[in-house]
C-alpha cells in the first residue's frame, strides 16, 4: 500500500503534465485527455453561469446605482402602455402573479437569462480555450473575430426587440377597442418579452453568417446577387412567423432590419470576392517553378490601326 503510493502519484503527474499546455506545447491530446478537458470546460461554464444567475436574481429587486433593477427593466414596455389601456387598481403598474409559485419562476428565469448574458465573456473563454488547441494561428484570429461581431449584432438585434416591444404591444392591444382592459400575467409576459429578445438577436447573426460562409468559399457574391429577391423574399416570411406578437410593427421592423444587414452583407462579399481574383491574377505565375512554362492567353485582342508612313521627300533619289 504504502510502497504504491508514490507510483501513483507519479502516474497522476504524468497525466497532469500531458494535459498541461506548458508541457505539451504542439497542443496533441488523445482522445482521454480531451474528454477530461472538456469535462472541466463545461464545470467552469455552468459555474460561471449559476453565479450570474444568482447575480440576476438579486438585480431582479435592487437598483445598481443608476441602473434601474431588471423588473423596472422589463416592465418598461407594458408600463409605457397608456394607463387607461392597462388595469392598475392600486395606481401601479403591475403584473398579474395567478400562482403562488408563479412570482417565483419568473425571477428564477429571468435572473438565469441575465446571468448568462453578464457571465457571457467567462462561459464563452472556456468554449474558446477548449477549441483553440485544435485551430491555427489565422484560424483562431478569425474565430476571435467571428465572436466579437457575434456577440455586437445579438446585442444590437436585443436593443432593437427592446424598442420595438412597446409599439408592438400598443398595436395587439388596441384591437379590442374599448370592449377590453389588458391585464397580462407575469408568466406570459416576461416569456413574450425573452422570445421577442431572443428572435431578434439570433436574426440580426444573419450577415455574419454569410460573410463567414463567403469567406471559406461556399458562398460566392455571384449566388448571392442570382438569388437575391427570393432571399429578400424569404427574410420578409421568416419575420412573419418568426416575430411571437404577430404585430405588424414587430414584422416590418425585423424584415427591413434582416434586408438592411443583408444587403451589406452582400456588399462585404463582392468586396472579398474582387480582391480573391485580383490575388489569384496576380498569383498565376508566382507559384511556377523553373521548367514549368508560363500560361499563355490565346484569347484574341484588338490591333490597334497604324500610324501613317511619311512621304519620302523630292531630296532623295531612286537609288537611294
């Protein structure tokens, strides 16, 4: 007992060594080493993510100095209804709790949302440190990018859901006229408000994904400018049944806001494309070696006319 000890700890080292970076500096791991990485990959993410959940659920009630407390947040949009559209008998604007464990819930929920969003650059480190390994140097700077970008137009697609929400809900509750009194219930409200987040960051990915897919060669600018209007086409359906309201402000917004991203999109990858073939012109005869002959362009060119002969003058003579 005592004399196999040392051996394992020996043992346990080793594999220490193997799975440090420092030690392993060629970044090869087998197939083990990569399930325990991954193991404690994932351990650090949800770790990362509970704790912002816990951080989310105490904002749920408390104001971070000028930042308003994620409630006052999330109920801006159904507070800027007017108050004659809302009912609101002690004068506040609330939400209806229906269960006694419905309160509860919504919290829990909503502090995970937020959690994950504030914890985002610890939880999506671990996803990077785990793919990293297996990626080279312009690989990894183009993944790094692709994140970076990623996360600015989910947030931008958030910002946009966010004032959109309040028009959106004047419209759907307007159509009842006078005959109605909106009185939501915080479960469907607060899961309207996170979808309606959710649909419009995940959309707003749209030109990333393009200009991603350009780049590696499986999308050229010449499919995309042939297909152009039935993509437009499929952008404005997608926000159809895309959007959860079915308002046709929360429809118009996000179809004109997907065909804007679009567009641009479609410029960045004619911009790609014209420098690929200006390199690939320019690469032709660099990479022949010395008995290879160089390509010959056999297409025809104009001949530019001739400039007249001048006339020989009286001075000279035949023989001459």
């Amino acid at each position: 007992m005592v004399r196999d000890t040392p051996r394992r700890e020996g043992s346990r080292r080793e594999k220490r060594k193997i799975r440090n970076r420092r030690h392993n500096p060629d970044g090869t791991m087998s197939l083990k080493d990569h399930l325990y990485d991954l193991r404690n990959r994932l351990g650090l993410g949800l770790l990362f993510i509970v704790v912002g959940g816990i951080f989310g659920f105490i904002w749920w009630d408390v104001h971070l100095g000028p930042i308003p407390s994620l409630s006052k947040i999330l109920l801006q949009p159904y507070c800027a209804l007017p108050a004659d559209a809302r009912f609101s008998p002690n004068g506040q604007c609330q939400l209806f709790q229906r269960q006694p464990f419905e309160g509860f819930m919504v919290r829990f929920k909503v502090g995970i949302a937020a959690g994950m969003v504030v914890s985002a650059p610890l939880w999506l480190y671990q996803l990077w440190a785990f793919i990293t390994p297996g990626l080279y140097a312009k690989e990894r700077r183009f993944a790094f990018t692709f994140v970076i970008f990623a996360s600015i137009l989910f947030a931008a697609g958030a910002v946009l859901a966010f004032v959109v929400i309040p028009q959106g809900l004047d419209v759907l509750v307007g159509f009842g006229g006078t005959a109605f009194i909106t009185a939501l219930d915080a479960g469907s409200y607060i899961s309207f408000v996170l979808v309606m987040l959710l649909i419009f960051g995940v959309s707003f990915e749209l030109p990333l994904l393009i200009v991603m897919l350009n780049q590696v060669g499986m999308l050229p600018y010449a499919n995309l400018r042939r297909w152009r209007r039935g993509i437009v086409f499929g952008l404005f359906v997608f926000a159809a049944f895309a959007t959860p309201g079915t308002d046709p402000i929360s429809m118009v917004v996000l179809a004109a806001a997907m065909w804007l991203l679009f567009e641009l999109a479609v410029q960045i990858t004619r911009i790609h494309d014209r420098r690929a073939a200006k390199r690939e012109a320019a690469d032709l005869t660099a990479n022949l070696s010395d008995d290879e002959a160089t390509p010959m362009n056999y297409a025809p060119e104009p001949v530019e006319p001739s400039a007249p002969v001048a006339k020989l003058g009286k001075d000279f003579d035949d023989v001459t």
